[in-house]
C-alpha cells in the first residue's frame, strides 16, 4: 500500500470515529449503539421523529458533521488547487482574499434578498465572488512572479472585500437581525445546519472537488513551468480556468455553508506536502480527508469547550502562526 | 515527421524584430539525429520550442505529419514530440519517481489512473538513464546532475517518437553523459527522431548525423561538412583548427 493510500485509510477512520463521538457530543443521553442505530434508521428512511434519540442523530447532529466534514473537506482541497495554481505554498483562499470576495458577494445577494429565491442561489453567488477574487489575483500573477507582491495583492483584495461587506452591513443598519446573522456567519459557524445546507454545499463541492481531480495531473505538470507543461499537452490557459472553476465552486459552497473559515486551506496541503509530495492526484484528496478531519475536530471542541466561540475564530488562531512558520520557512534557501 | 520549410524566428526589439534564425529548411524524419550548435543567445533553445510547437514559426511554416504545428491537439502532439528544457524546477518538493511519471500525461484521460502500461514505462525510463535507486527521492535532496537525468526520464517515459533536448548532457559527468547519448543513439536506431542543442561539438561530431549551425546565418547540413573550422571560426567569432579533436585558440 502506498504511503498515500495508507494514510489515506487513516484518516478515513479517524473521521468516522470522531464523526461518531461529535454526534454524541452535547444534551441527550447517547451511546454509540444509539447513535448507530439512528443512523441505520435514518439511512432506510425508518427514523422515529417523535423519538428524541432519532431527532437528535439524525436531524440536527448527522446533518452538522457531514456540513462541517464537506468544509474542511473543501477548504483544505481548494487550497491545495490553489497553491498548485499559484505555484506558491502560500497561495490560501483565505490568505489571497478569495473567501472573502466570495463573502461579499454572499452578502449582498443577502441583503438584496436574492437567496428567497432558492438554496442554491447563496452557494452560486458565493462561487461568483470566489471566482471574481481569482481572476484578479491570476491576472496579477500574470504580470509578476514575486510572491511578495502576490501575497499583498491578495491581502489588498481580501481588505478590500472585507471593507465592502461591512459597508453594506453598515447600509443595511436597519434590518438589526439580519446584520447579527450575516456577522456570525462571517465568523464561520456551524450552528443549526441542516440536511438542506448539507445537499446546498454537497452540490458545488463535489463538483468542484471532481473538477479538481481532474485537473491533478495537469497541476503537477504546471508545477514545472507553463513550457513544460504545454508540451505535455496541458495548456496552462485551460488548466487554469478549470483550477479556478474548481477552486470557485470549492470556497464558494464552503463560505455560502460555514461563512469565513481562515487558514485551514494553507496550513493542511503544506503538511500533507511536506509528508507525500508535491503530486496532486495524492495531495488533494489527502489534503480533503485531512482539512475534514481537522475541521470536524475544532468544531467538536468548540461545542464542548465553549459554544461562544466560532470555528473560523478557533482555525484563525491556529492557522495564523502556522502561516508565519511558512512564511519564515520559506525564506530559508532549500538544500540541494 | 517534422517539415521546417523557410523558417524565420525573430523576437521583439524596440519597434523592430531581432532574428535569430532565418531561412531553416530542414526535414526531422525517423531515425533522425540532429544537434543544433551555435553561440550563446544565438536562438538554439527558440528553435527547439518552436519544433515542441511551443511557439509559432514568425515566418514560414513547421508541419508535423504533414499537418502545420499549430493544428494539432496539444495531447496528440506531446504523444509524439517530447520536450527537455534546458533548466525546469518544480516549486515544491516532488518525488522524482512523480516526474518521471508526468512523461506519460498525454497518455492519460483526466481522471484516468496509470495503467501497468503506463507504470512500466515509467520504470523502463527511470532504468534508461539509471535513475531507478532515486525513483523514492525528493527533488530537493537531488544533485544538478541527478535532476537532469530525472527530467530526460520523465522525457523518455513519453515514448514520443521525436525527442527534443536542450543541452541535455550540460550538468552531466562524463559517464551519465556517454549513458544519456548512447540511449538516444539505440533510440534512434530504433526510428526515433533526436534534436539536441549542444555547446559541446564533440558531442555533434561524434552523435549527430546533420548540424543545424544558428549564428548570423542559418545553415544545415551532413556533420562532417559543418563542424569545418572555417565555418566555425564564423560561427564562434575564434580561430579554430582540427587537431585530434577541433580545438579553439
């Protein structure tokens, strides 16, 4: 078994494991027969809803640990597409700005009332402002190779989003409950997400995560130049509108789902990096299982630690030195 | 195969055009062993793009199998020209065994997973040039010389039937270069097409059936009535004299 599959297993089943202790975390009585048994209910359609058990399993907990795995899952994997794009293990969705380009324009479709008109209308708006933010960003990357300009591109473009959303937040003053939800939402929360949210974000991730497969081999042979790459018959130009497609649809359905989720698209393909390689078809579903199982661990301690804090606050914290780690790591010259 | 007919290619200079090969004609059949010589800057690495079809002729046409460069499906032609650029470093740590396997991307559907096919000439490449005991490594902890020959298996893992190489024996010692040069020799035996670009005229001499010269003038010809002190004198703006090798003062 390759060292890719085999941690590949690994995290697997330390998902289902802990999949099973989050649903058992919090009020109500359960154990794992109890919970299994709601699942295998749920799963042939025979939940009991006047049962408390089945209620909670089924309807509010299972729904919220697919949505928080789905995330990370997304997250993590759109970061990888995204440094295999930028050729720079730096380049994050939130780092660059892209989650909050696609928060802005969540937001506003909001604020203008668009989402009345269907789950999906969120997660399509979301993938737009994704998909905006990387198109500037790629033409910037066009004109320079230098990844400090990048990088303060991508923090001017994420500022810049974010300042736009709050000004729209401010013009909407009014509508005091909406702005309190739109505010928790961009901190990235988990709270009350259902299998409607679920099958919202299921849609443009899996799509885009298959995107992004598809694109695997293409971004490795990126990863050697634009020359090496066209003469393998990978043009850069397709590789790149399909990664940024991908990378839209993955960032996008997360935020529209979970809000603002910081670092952790930087922080899991970087190890996952660091532990395979650099090929693509192994980092990123490595890099999903691993962004899934990390997500689904900060939420699970957040519910039982402390219900205040949000896990986009809980992954900023800890994503933030991981960031500096990088950075300085970086400037470190690599042995030949 | 590849058909050069009245080629020019030129690059942007102020409002004008600097160029570097003029007036090509040359036919790249089966079997074909080329080197292409000339001074630094003189356009040796442009030439070779353009036969990759990487970049389109400025005057004049390149065909492959007949059909111009630029019509082709860009799998289809990288299932039969391989390219090895003079320098190429991934931005992240790859094992080199993955790079090698990128040798056969044009084989593979987007989605498709390597066949054993595809898994043995993998090997095969990696063994050609003796890189098999690297295949695990990472590239950061590979020496210049073990990264070229990394990159000409990835190369070789195409089985295209036109190799193009750029320098491809300039970080190499003298025994990995004789390895490198006697497999694109069996190779070409066995019809493929091998174009190298090369500063080393020994390495024209002794494996190159034609010389494509890129100086002033571009010139093609049998090896023996190009490598010819008066026309490298030209070439190289020195004085050169055959001794037993060609040797410059």
């Amino acid at each position: 078994m390759s060292p890719a599959r085999r941690l590949g297993v690994v995290l697997t089943i330390v998902a289902a494991l802990l999949g099973i202790v989050a649903i058992g975390v919090g009020p109500g009585d359960l154990d794992v027969s109890k919970i299994l048994g709601a699942i295998g209910r749920g799963l042939v359609g025979r939940d009991d809803p006047s049962d408390l058990g089945d209620a909670l399993v089924w309807w509010l907990r299972v729904p919220r640990v697919l949505v928080v795995l789905l995330v990370g899952a997304a997250l993590a994997g759109g970061g990888a597409v995204t440094q295999g794009l930028f050729r720079n293990p730096l380049a994050d969705p939130s780092v660059l700005g892209i989650s909050l380009g696609a928060a802005f324009v969540a937001v506003l479709g909001l604020l203008m009332g668009l989402d009345r008109a269907g789950i999906w209308v969120t997660p399509v708006l979301a993938a737009t402002g994704a998909a905006l933010a990387l198109a500037i960003l790629l033409a910037l990357a066009s004109r320079t190779s230098d990844t400090t300009t990048l990088l303060l591109a991508g923090v001017a473009l994420g500022a810049t989003c974010g300042a736009a959303t709050t000004c729209v937040l401010a013009l909407a003053g009014d509508r005091y409950d909406l702005g309190i939800r739109v505010m928790r939402w961009l901190m990235g929360s988990f709270e009350g997400r259902s299998w409607g949210h679920f099958i919202g974000a299921a849609i443009p991730i899996g799509l885009g995560l298959v995107l992004a497969m598809s694109q695997a081999r293409d971004l490795d042979a990126l990863a050697l130049g634009d020359d090496v790459a066209a003469s393998l018959g990978a043009s850069p130009r397709r590789v790149g509108r399909r990664a940024v497609t991908s990378v839209a649809l993955l960032v996008g359905g997360a935020t529209a789902v979970a809000g603002v989720l910081g670092f952790l698209g930087l922080v899991v393909p970087h190890v996952v990096r660091w532990r395979l390689g650099g090929a693509h078809r192994s980092l990123i579903p490595i890099s999903a299982l691993g962004g899934a199982v990390i997500l689904l661990a900060v939420d699970t301690w957040t519910r039982v630690a402390t219900e205040a804090l949000p896990p986009g606050v809980i992954t900023s914290l800890l994503g933030a030195p991981a960031f500096l780690w990088i950075l300085l790591a970086q400037a470190r010259p690599r042995s030949q | 195969m590849i058909r050069v007919t009245d080629c020019a290619l030129g690059v942007p200079r102020g409002h004008g055009t600097r160029w570097l090969v003029q007036g090509l004609a040359v036919d790249i059949d089966a079997g074909a062993r080329v080197a292409v010589i000339g001074p630094s800057g003189a356009g040796k690495t442009t030439l070779l793009r353009a036969l990759a079809g990487l970049v389109a002729p400025t005057k004049g046409t390149i065909t492959l199998d007949d059909r111009p460069m630029i019509d082709w499906d860009p799998r289809l032609r990288a299932r039969r020209i391989a390219w090895l650029p003079q320098r190429a470093e991934p931005w992240s740590d790859v094992i080199a065994e993955d790079i090698v396997a990128l040798g056969r991307t044009p084989h593979l559907g987007a989605l498709a997973r390597p066949s054993d096919a595809d898994r043995a000439a993998t090997r095969d490449a990696l063994a050609r040039v003796a890189v098999e005991d690297l295949a695990t490594r990472k590239w950061s902890t590979l020496s210049g010389g073990e990264r070229q020959r990394v990159m000409i298996a990835r190369m070789l893992a195409s089985d295209a039937r036109i190799l193009l190489l750029d320098e491809p024996t300039s970080a190499l010692d003298v025994g990995h270069a004789m390895r490198v040069m006697q497999c694109c020799d069996a190779l070409a035996t066995a019809g493929t097409a091998i174009v190298f670009a090369t500063h080393e005229l020994e390495l024209a001499r002794r494996w190159a059936d034609r010389v494509i010269c890129i100086g002033e003038t571009t010139a093609v010809g049998p090896t023996e009535q190009m490598l010819v002190p008066e026309r490298m004198s030209a070439l190289f703006g020195v004085q050169a004299r055959w001794g037993r090798s060609m040797i410059f003062e």
